[in-house]
C-alpha cells in the first residue's frame, strides 16, 4: 500500500543507522512490528501470577 507520510529526515536516518536497515520502508516496517510485538508482550504480562502453570509434562504425555 502506498502512504505519503511527513517525517523527520534526523529521526528516520537515526532510526536507520540504528536498525541497520537501507530503506526507509524498511525501517518503518521494522518499527510497525515492534511496536505490535511490544503491545502484545504487555498484554501478556497481565496474565503474570494468573495461570496455574504446575503441571508434569510426563503425567500429560502419559509417559511414566
């Protein structure tokens, strides 16, 4: 999809430099997919302390 966008050129060539990426659609893209996997880190840690995770994977995979 094409997108005009307005950024700033110092911010876009740092994130660049940083990421090690040679296009600016590639840098974009990379910090769209971390900016999803950071949100849904945070959603996962609501669930710290929650869920029963005691169990014995020999007893669920009927091993003895």
């Amino acid at each position: 999809m094409r997108t005009t966008l307005d950024l700033p050129e110092n911010l876009l060539d740092e994130a660049m430099e940083i990421t090690h990426t040679d296009t600016k659609t590639g840098v974009i893209v990379l910090a769209l997919k971390e900016l999803i996997r950071k949100s849904k880190i945070h959603d996962l840690k609501k669930y710290k302390g929650k869920i029963d995770l005691d169990m014995n994977l020999d007893e669920i995979r009927d091993r003895k």
